[in-house]
C-alpha cells in the first residue's frame, strides 16, 4: 500500500511521565496536528497530558516538524504526512490506511477539515476537536470543547485532554547526539556558553525585524549565533557581515533539534514571532522577542516569567493573525521604528545588565 510509506515509527527515549493510573481503555490514541512548526512544539504539553491519561500516543504532523516530537517519550509513532505534496496520499487514503490501527480516540489541535476527515476514516469512536472550528470539521467531530482565546496556545490546546495544568516548560527531547553535533559545531567555532543567539526568520515577512545585521554590530564582541533553516542564508550572511570577528552563522548547517541544542547553551535568543521562540521554551533558554504585526495577546508569544517582548503601540497592529508578507500600510512602522538601540538596551536588561561584558 502507497500510504505505508508515511509510517514511519520513531524510536521513543526515556519513560512515559505517568502522574496516575492509565485509562483502562488501552486502544491507542492519535493526535493530528499538520500546522506550522511552532504549532507542533507548543502541542508538546498536550501530547504529556494525553500519555499521562493513555499511554504513548501516535502523532500526524508534517516531515519538516516530525523530528520535533518523534523523540518525545510520549510520543509512541509519529505519522508523517506531506499535506501539500501530490505524491503523498490524500487525507481520504491516509484515513483509510490507519483505520486498521484500531485507535480509540483522535484529538485535533488543527482545526481543518481535512484533518477531521482522516480522524473520521480512522473510525475512532471519540473524535475531539475545538468548537470554534469550521463547521465541516465540528461535523465529523463526536465532542468539542471551547478554545479559550485569552490563554497562551500551548495552555489551550490541554482543553482537549481536559487538562486545566499550566506549565511554561515544554519537555523536548533532545538525544545525545543532537547535543553532542551541537557541542562540536559551537566548539569548532570557539563559540562559549553565554553568547547571543540570533534568529532573524520568518516565513511571513512583516514578522521579520530588518535590524539584526546591526544589532549583531552593537553586540560585538560579544558572541553571536544566527539560527535558522537555509532560507536564512542571505540573513546570515548579512548579519556576519556585519560583525565579523563576532557573529557566526550556523544557519541551514544544523537539524530542528541540532539548533534547539545550540539555543540551549546561549544566554539570550532575539527573536521574531517565529518557531525559534518555542524551542527556546523548550530548552530553558531566556528570550527577547520582537513582535509587530501580530501582538503575544494571539497566544504565540513567550510564557515564562522574565522573558521579554519588544513591541510599540500603533493603530495599524495587529494587522492579520499571521503577519502578511508586505506591510498593508506601505511603511512597516511596527517592526522599523525599533531601533537596534532599543533592542540593545531591552537585551541587556534580560542579561541583567552584563550583555557587553565578557
């Protein structure tokens, strides 16, 4: 069967973080979210909640984000489907394909249709989702439950599992060798612990603040690390440029958890509303996160207690849920009129006070 080749099994690391006794019902349990790759990182607290009350669950979810989770030792199998290849199965044949797995329940952190539907195909008795999804989604649901817009996102979703824990710690699981590959790239670069990790991307453009090149030159010479996948190159590059006896550009050269690894041992992470942000939670790592055309009210933005957002007041922001590629406006006022001095100063703050002392 074509389908098979999206089932991939993933190797778990560690033990199930049981709180209390399983359910009784031992089928297994599915949770499809195929969003963005922050999106998969802030589901890790549903995918705990989930195990702690089923057991291991298995996860549908992009290839790009599946290494994200696949690790996780809540995590039992992740199925990895391309959503948007012709090559992949449709949502119809991969429903189909896993109805054999005799799961008992699906939750549906994403909200689409075709999602709904490959929970539906795989004949599950309990199909969980949101009710302010669409309604041809709701339709193929058995329970929704209310999607409280006023928390943080990764505090939501637990409405599915019926869990009301807040937690500002996301459990991702890095394996040895991803720490021991990020170990090598920073010590290849006499990079030390303490030094500054930049992350300039967005895939959507009005997220992108255009001043890192000369943050990266107020910086010096303190060390730098800019983050990324290899669409960053030119960003990378640039900000190097800019300070080239300090900053080093790691971006396209490490994998989702080899980066995470790397974030982990900075001291601070500058970053867009972009999935940088979440694994920063993930890890521990403090974050200053420059917001513009979207607002942390949306749910997306950092959760601890003393990370930072930069952010100014304008009537124009937010201007959509995502952050459009080209300001609506023509003048982009949300993220250029934050200066690198401003960003400076708010750095040196969440490094109380000790950014440009070695």
């Amino acid at each position: 069967m074509e389908g098979e080749r999206t089932l991939g099994r993933s190797d778990a690391r560690g033990e199930t973080p049981l709180e209390r006794p399983l359910s009784v019902d031992r089928s297994p349990t599915l949770v499809i979210q195929t969003a963005f790759l922050g999106d998969v990182i802030l589901t890790i607290p549903l995918l705990q909640a989930l195990a702690t009350e089923h057991g291991p669950v298995d996860v549908i979810t992009t290839p790009g984000a599946a290494s994200l989770i696949e690790t996780h030792p809540s995590v039992r199998r992740v199925v990895k489907w391309d959503k948007n290849s012709e090559e992949a199965p449709s949502a119809w044949r991969l429903g189909k394909a896993l109805k054999a797995e005799g799961y008992g329940r699906v939750y549906l952190p994403h909200r689409s249709v075709r999602s709904a539907l490959i929970a539906k195909l795989t004949g599950a008795r309990e199909r969980i989702g949101f009710a302010d999804a669409p309604f041809l989604s709701r339709a193929l649901y058995t329970r929704t439950v209310q999607r409280d817009t006023t928390q943080h996102e990764s505090v939501r979703l637990l409405a599915l599992a019926d869990s009301r824990r807040t937690t500002d710690r996301w459990a991702m699981t890095l394996t040895d060798a991803d720490q021991a590959r990020a170990n090598s790239w920073l010590g290849a670069n006499g990079i030390a612990d303490g030094f500054v990790a930049l992350a300039p991307g967005s895939i959507w453009g009005t997220k992108r603040w255009p001043y890192y090149a000369e943050l990266a030159k107020l910086l010096a010479p303190r060390q730098v690390v800019v983050i990324g996948g290899k669409e960053d190159a030119h960003l990378g590059d640039a900000i190097v440029s800019a300070a080239p006896t300090s900053a080093h550009s790691a971006v396209g050269q490490l994998s989702l958890r080899e980066s995470a690894a790397v974030i982990k041992r900075a001291g601070l992470l500058v970053t867009n509303d972009s999935s940088p942000l979440h694994l920063a939670t993930a890890v521990g790592t403090p974050i200053l996160a420059i917001f513009g055309s979207t607002v942390p009210a949306f749910g997306y933005g950092p959760i601890r207690a003393g990370d930072r957002v930069a952010e100014i007041t304008l009537d124009c922001r937010p201007c959509s849920s995502h952050g459009p590629q080209v300001c609506p406006l023509g003048h982009h006022k949300c993220m250029r009129d934050q200066s690198p001095e401003q960003i400076l100063a708010q750095a040196e703050m969440a490094l109380g006070g000790t950014l440009n002392r070695k």
